[in-house]
C-alpha cells in the first residue's frame, strides 16, 4: 500500500539481519561426512500455481513443479534464515554475493554456487514435484489469461535506497482465479495463457542432502515446513496471488556418514514423531525475535479472514506526479492493519 491509498501492492520487503555473512570451507563431496538422508514431502496448494514454463511439465502424463523451482523458493528462505549472500548483485555489502568455491556461506554450501569457471555443486537436491491428486482433473485445468510486467526496481519510493532487504510477495487468500486480463488493454505483448494447478492440488517430491551440519539441517527443515499459519510462494504468477504453498514432511530418513560407512541403520521418521523431530531441530530459530525472522512472520502470513485489496497502480496512476512519489508502507505498518 502507498500512503494514503485503500490498496496493497503485492510484495514487501523483509529486511536482511544487520551482520555480515559467515563464510567458510564447504564439504568435500569425495567424503562421508556430516548427516545424510532423505526428506518426502507433500505440497499442498492454497491457492492456484501456475509454473515459470507457462504450461505444466508432464513426466509419463504426470504434472510437475520443476524442482529448480522449489530449490530457489526454499534457498531464499534460507538466505534470510541462516544470513546467506544475496546471489543478486543488488545486495549490500554485508550480504554480497560468494565469489571463491573455497570460501562460501551457509547457502551457497546448501544449494551450490556458481562464478563463472568456478563452481560448487552443493549439499542439497530437490526432485521434480509429481501431482499426487488434484480437485479437477489435470488434463482439464483452466488456462487464464495474465499480464504482467517486468519489476521496476529503479522506482525508489517503492524499492527505496535501502539495499539490505529482500522482496517477498504477499499471499492473498481466498484467490480461486488469477486472471487480470481486463486491467491490460492496451499492451496485448503483456498478456499470456498460463496454465492453472487448482487450489487443494497436492505434489509430492523428495529432498536429497549429504555432508551437512546439524545447524544446515536445521535450517533445511525450518525452510520447508515454516511456522504454523506461514506458507511458502512457489511458481509463476506470484503477484496475481497465485502460488501460496503448505509444505508438510512425511517421512525423514537419516544417518550419518561415518555411521553409515560402518554400516549402521539409518534412522527413520513418519507422522507424529517426523513432526516432534522437526519442531525439536528448530526451536531455536522459531525463538529468533529478530526484526528479519518477525518481518518474515508478517510478510508469510497465510490469513485466511484477511480483507486487504492487493494490486498493482496502472499508468494513470503513475502519471500523477504526486502518486508517484508515495512510499511504500512497512511491513510493520502491514502488520498493524
């Protein structure tokens, strides 16, 4: 919302913690070491999801959700959970972005990095996400027509001068339809079909990790499953209120590399006590009072009763001179209304 208008625009922004980024040595792949295993997990969709491709992906007939889609959704929580770099280059300085394979921070150890010749595969691999099932058969899901342009971060009372912050879109609950066709009339190279997963549509998909820390599983787990009440952004569309996603895990399968290499049993988690494992590993960040961590309880608030208008101003708008120098609100002046 801009001051003074009834509206929202469909993002805020989560202010980065104010400390510089830890970087170290990442893990040998040669090596088995650290904690090992597998995370199934389930996603739920609360609101219609549109993928990046436009169309969904069928692997033999099945829809899926790429999972370098989900990969990037779950590594921006981390970045801002665990004090990652900013892999764009319009972070501060405290969060730049990794340069040496050597020298890395927590996330870019998790999900990899890439410099040019010099890389890092990363701890972390997310599969495709196969629909599990679906309240209309996907062979007949909507096709909506949507426009959207291209984000105008140069208009600083909106993105501010401030480089410390990421971006996160609002979820907007209740959304059954994302088409905004009528609101684009004059630009048709704006607006494309779009394929439509229906809100209550569930996927399934895997999270592989090896050689990671107690304290990057930890992270691991909060980025997945969040708090009660939060929910995650996943695909296309995202201003249009689509894509708002429950993650929940259904079965953890864990050991530890030494103790796998002689041989011991790994460790396996189902129904209540994967969830007693879960909120044990992050209770510490849950307790994180941080203006980052509480920014973020606010801006992912999934509010079922929530009555706030979320658009984004048309030209005329803009073409007021006086419009266009109105800030955005806070995330904490979000809060409060």
């Amino acid at each position: 919302m801009p001051v003074g208008e009834k509206w929202w625009n469909p993002y805020r922004f989560v202010p980065l913690k104010n400390e510089p980024v830890k970087r170290g040595k990442p893990a040998n792949h040669g090596e088995l070491s650290g904690l090992i295993g597998v995370i199934s997990c389930r996603l739920t969709a609360l609101t219609p999801i549109v993928v990046g491709q436009n169309f969904f992906i069928r692997r033999n007939g099945i829809p899926c959700i790429p999972g370098t889609s989900l990969k990037g959704v779950i590594r921006s929580i981390c970045e801002i959970v665990a004090n990652g770099c900013s892999i764009v280059d319009s972070a501060d300085e405290q969060h730049s972005k990794c340069w040496e394979s050597n020298n890395l921070c927590t996330t870019c150890q998790m999900f990899g990095f890439v410099n040019k010749g010099n890389s890092y595969q990363g701890n972390v691999s997310i599969s495709d996400a196969l629909l599990k099932r679906s309240p209309r058969d996907h062979r007949n899901w909507e096709k909506e027509v949507i426009g959207l342009s291209s984000p105008k971060i140069t208009h600083k009372p909106f993105y501010g001068k401030e480089r410390n912050k990421i971006k996160i879109y609002h979820h907007q609950a209740g959304k059954t339809r994302i088409s905004n066709e009528h609101l684009f009339p004059r630009n048709s190279k704006m607006k494309r079909i779009v394929e439509v997963a229906p809100a209550g549509s569930e996927f399934m998909f895997d999270v592989e990790f090896r050689n990671l820390t107690n304290t990057q599983l930890d992270f691991l787990l909060y980025a997945l499953v969040l708090e009660p009440e939060m929910a995650h952004k996943v695909g296309g569309a995202r201003p249009l209120g689509a894509g708002s996603s429950k993650i929940d895990i259904e079965i953890i399968t864990l050991n530890e590399g030494r103790a796998m290499y002689m041989g011991e049993p790994e460790r396996v988690f189902t129904g209540q006590t994967a969830m007693d494992f879960v909120n044990e590993r992050t209770k510490n960040i849950r307790a994180d009072k941080s203006e980052t961590m509480e920014a973020l309880r606010v801006l992912m608030l999934f509010d079922k009763n929530s009555r706030k208008k979320f658009q984004y101003p048309n030209h005329l708008w803009f073409a007021d001179k006086d419009n266009s120098q109105k800030r955005l609100r806070t995330w904490r002046e979000f809060a409060e209304r």
